[in-house]
C-alpha cells in the first residue's frame, strides 16, 4: 500500500512542492499503525490523533518546536509526556516547562516515528519539485504523479509476482480528486508505460481523510521533511538546518531500483527532482516560441 500525501503546494513559503509516498506492506500495516498510535501516549502522555486536533509536519516541525525545545535541558520520558500533556491541556496558559517538554515531545515523537517505518521495512518515494517549475497547460496526468508512480512500480516490480500496489491518497477537494481519478485511467489505459504499470500497480486510487488515517499523517510529515530537510541531486534552495538529522532518516528509507536497458544495469533512486512538470511537446512548444 502506497500512502500519499503533499506539501508546498501552494508555492509560498516551501522550497519545494513535494509529492512523498509511503509504502508498506499490508501484513505490516496494522502492526505499525498500533505502534504508532502507542508512541503518541508515550511522547505525549495521550492519545492526540482522532481527538480535537491533527498531529501535521507544519506544527510538528515548526521553526518554533525547535527553539522552545533547546530553552531547557532534555526532560526525561516520563517527566516529558507528563509536561506535554499539560501543555496541550492548558493550551495559552502553559508554562515554560511545558512548553520546552512539548517542543521536545514533538522532535522525538517524529525521529520516533521513522524509526518504527524502518523496523517495519517502509520504503518511501518522492516526487520534489522546485517552485518555480512551470506547470503543464494539458489535461494528461502530471509529472510528479507519474514519477511516483514509476518509482512505485521499480519497486513492485522486484517483489513476488502477486504482489501489486495499491495508492491511498489523502482525500482532495472532490472536484480535484475527480479529475485525478480521470488522468490516473487515461495514463494507465492509453499510454504504453502505463499499461505496463498496471501490471502491477493498481490504476484506481482509494481517498481518505487524514485525520482519521494514520499512514497518510506519516506521509505528511515525509513530505514536509523532504522539503524543508532533504537536499539530493539538483536540489539547491536553502534548507533548515535543525531537520537535517530528519532529512538523513527519510532519505535512509528510499528504495535504490536496479534497472537495465539493453543489457547495461542503471539505478533509480525513488526520490525524483523534477524542474520542469509540463510534457515534452510544450516544452518544445514553448522553446519555438522564444
């Protein structure tokens, strides 16, 4: 199962738009989702998830979560989950200790929940977008989606023959997961490379909601880190520094495909750059132009 999930998509203050996937298998998906769902009492003194609020990267991971964090010495796990608990439940009126231990709570809880994706043998995959990449002026499926799913299918395609894969998006505005549903079929019905990806992975996504999904808040926060914390190949924007340990535990779980093209092997990390989302005939287009 790939669970997929976005950020910067509104192009403002992200470096990069980012479009991350997880995947796990689904014998191990229960198992990791119970473990997760156990690291939130244990960080946080409760459950937080399913309650008034959503565990998101952009909370989680805030510039703010890092220098409240560093006020004070480490607290220890218990005194930690304590603190976090009052913080959440005192909200405004929360004192500094609170606020230094739910800062802490929060950076562990992440490095904790990377750790748990490798112990359940996740492989993540990525498609990173520079900003300022234009967009393309077609209706077909766009770059980013269709990089991901190749990088999924180099995957599927070196695990046992019955395994295929299955793609859980985070639910869009139902207009927008209309025409995605659309551009999915039209790439895996009329295009060689897609029917070819079909085989194993399978055309017709499945949406959610986040806040009631565990896998796909685990997505978000892949997603936010790669963006702001993982700098690879042609990525050159300014990162944050205090994500980059964060950065280095997201880009240990990308899978390394091997691959061979007339009899010469090639490997496909599944974390894709791209600078440029419009099709070849508009790039040519456009060069013509100018």
């Amino acid at each position: 199962m790939l669970f997929v999930d976005e950020s910067g998509q509104d192009r403002r203050a992200s470096p990069y738009e980012v479009l991350a996937g997880v995947a796990v298998e689904d014998s191990r998906v229960w198992s990791l989702i119970t473990a997760l769902l156990d690291a939130e009492e244990h960080f946080f003194g409760e459950r937080v998830s399913g309650a008034n609020e959503e565990l998101k990267a952009r909370k989680l991971l805030k510039k703010k979560t890092f220098r409240l964090a560093e006020q004070m010495p480490p607290f220890s796990p218990s005194e930690r989950a304590t603190l976090a608990q009052s913080c959440r439940r005192n909200g405004p009126g929360a004192g500094r200790r609170e606020l230094t231990a739910m800062g802490q709570a929060n950076v562990a809880y992440v490095q904790r929940v990377l750790e748990l994706c490798g112990q359940h043998q996740v492989r993540l995959f990525a498609s990173i977008v520079d900003r300022s990449a234009p967009y393309p002026a077609s209706g077909f499926l766009r770059k980013d989606y269709a990089y991901l799913f190749e990088r999924f299918y180099y995957f599927l395609d070196e695990q046992p023959p019955f395994h295929q894969g299955l793609v859980v998006f985070d639910e869009l505005e139902r207009s927008r997961s209309h025409i995605l549903v659309n551009q999915m079929e039209k790439y895996f019905k009329e295009t060689a490379k897609g029917r070819l990806r079909a085989s194993r992975v399978i055309p017709e996504p499945l949406f959610v909601h986040s806040d009631l999904t565990t896998m796909i808040r685990v997505a978000d926060y892949i997603a936010y880190i790669i963006a702001w914390g993982v700098r690879v190949g042609p990525m050159g924007r300014p990162s944050r520094r205090e994500l980059a340990s964060l950065g280095q535990a997201v880009c240990a779980l990308r899978h390394r495909a091997v691959r061979n093209h007339q009899g010469s092997p090639f490997v496909v990390w599944s974390f894709a750059v791209i600078d440029d989302l419009r099709p070849r005939d508009e790039r040519e287009e456009d060069d013509g132009a100018a």
